[in-house]
C-alpha cells in the first residue's frame, strides 16, 4: 500500500471553495500533498507571496514544477519529515491530507508558532472528531488538542464522487484560526500526553481512567475531583478541556 493515497479532487469548483478562507493570509500559503495540483491553480490566484507546494511523490512533484515553477516553490518531501522553522510569520496552510496521517500532520502544524489559518480536508468522521465539544459521541484527544490551540469549524462537507477514483467515504473541509494556547509547547505536549492517557480508558469513569493511567492512589484522585468540582463518576468524554487543564495543574508533578 502505498505511504500517500493516491486519491485526486477532479472538481475545480470545490477546489476553489476549499481554498477560499485563505484569501486574506498575509504570509506564505503552503500547500501540503500538492498532487496534481488542483488546489495549486487557485492557490496562485489568492497567493500574496509566492506558495510553497510539498508532494511527497517524485513524479508529482516533478510534474507540479513544469506546471507552477514559475510561479511556486516546489519540494519533494515528506511533511513530516519538512522543517517548519524554514517557514516565516503568518504562514498558512492547505491541503487534501492523506487519511493515515491526517492527525499527525495537523499536530505538526498546530504546535508551529508562526502559522495563522490553514484549510485541510479530513476524512468526514476525523473532520467530526477534531470539532467536537464535550459530551458529543466523537469528543477525544484530538477535539481538546484542536480547541486550545485553535478555533475550528466543518465548512464545507465534499462527496467522494468529487473525487477520482472515489474512495469509500466522504470528506469535510475544517478551517482552523490559530489562537494563544493556554501552555507554552513543552507543557502542551505534556498536557496532552496526560489527556491521552486518559482518554485510553474511556469506557471507564474519569476517576478509574486517572487510576489506570497514572496509578495515584484512589484517595487522592477522588480528593482533587471534589476540590474542583469534577464529578468522580463523569466518562472522559464528559470533561470540559477547561476541567482537563485544571485536572492537569493539580497533578502535574
């Protein structure tokens, strides 16, 4: 199987929808998994400065220089392996992400401190979890990492009709506007690292989840809970990322 899907928007019309929130950055656009390049094309047309266009695949890439590399910068590389401290201030992003790795790129991007607003296209169900608030079915480790760090919103759903060949599920468009996070990036990663944990047991109560994940004495977990008002017998979907960081403020070592 292949590392990138090699799954292509074939409909210009959702392309230049997909692209339109980035219209008003002031910094660099930096396209990640260019492909053929349909973004591409309406990314030059809003593009203040000149874009950046990162394919992991050679022949793509090689492609997307004959068409654009008058125009954009084009490196074939992997994101994850792509050295964000290249990039300046203000810098945005877009891109159809591949599904395996969607979440990891976003990670990457998120704890950048020079980006401002990005477009990426999720699998629907992914796109679902990263905007969900407390207490909806699919709120997780990525819905509070997402929240602190950024706002987001679902705002355009694509069929996978629109893509070539159509793959076995849809996809939805999240628009993220970085914001101040509550922790500097050391202590998020650590933050969340203790959310995850947590989160792993979420079947269990919030007070048996923290047993499980850290091996506190129950004394102490039910302790804190009732010192910050957390009901002991909440799920971990049930906790606010407010309630987390507080939780997290009183444990932390």
């Amino acid at each position: 199987m292949p590392r990138y899907s090699q799954v292509f928007l074939k409909d210009g019309l959702t392309a230049e929808k997909i692209i339109s929130p980035l219209r008003f950055c002031k910094g660099q656009i930096v396209e990640i998994g260019a492909g053929r390049g349909i973004l591409s094309g309406y990314i030059l047309k809003i593009s203040e400065k000149r874009p950046l266009l990162i394919e992991i695949d050679k022949t793509l890439a090689t492609f997307l220089k004959k068409e654009f590399g008058e125009k954009a910068d084009v490196e074939n590389v992997n994101f994850e392996d792509f050295d964000l401290a290249r990039l300046g201030e203000k810098t945005c992003f877009a891109g159809n992400l591949p599904y395996h790795c969607s979440t990891a790129i976003l990670e990457k991007v998120l704890f950048f401190d020079r980006w401002t607003a990005a477009c990426f296209m999720f699998q629907k169900e992914v796109a679902q979890r990263i905007c969900a608030e407390v207490s909806e079915r699919r709120y997780s480790y990525i819905s509070i990492m997402s929240s602190l760090m950024s706002e987001r919103r679902i705002f355009l759903e694509v069929s996978r009709k629109k893509f070539s060949p159509p793959p076995k599920v849809d996809s939805a468009v999240v628009f993220f506007r970085r914001k101040e996070s509550p922790l500097n990036i050391k202590e998020m990663k650590i933050f969340l690292n203790f959310v995850g944990g947590i989160f792993r047991h979420r079947r269990k109560t919030v007070a048996n989840s923290l047993f499980l994940s850290l091996g506190m004495p129950k004394e102490r977990i039910f302790s804190i809970l009732k010192r910050l008002d957390i009901p002991p017998l909440l799920r971990p979907q049930n906790v606010s990322p407010q309630d987390y960081l507080r939780l997290y403020a009183e444990i932390r070592p």
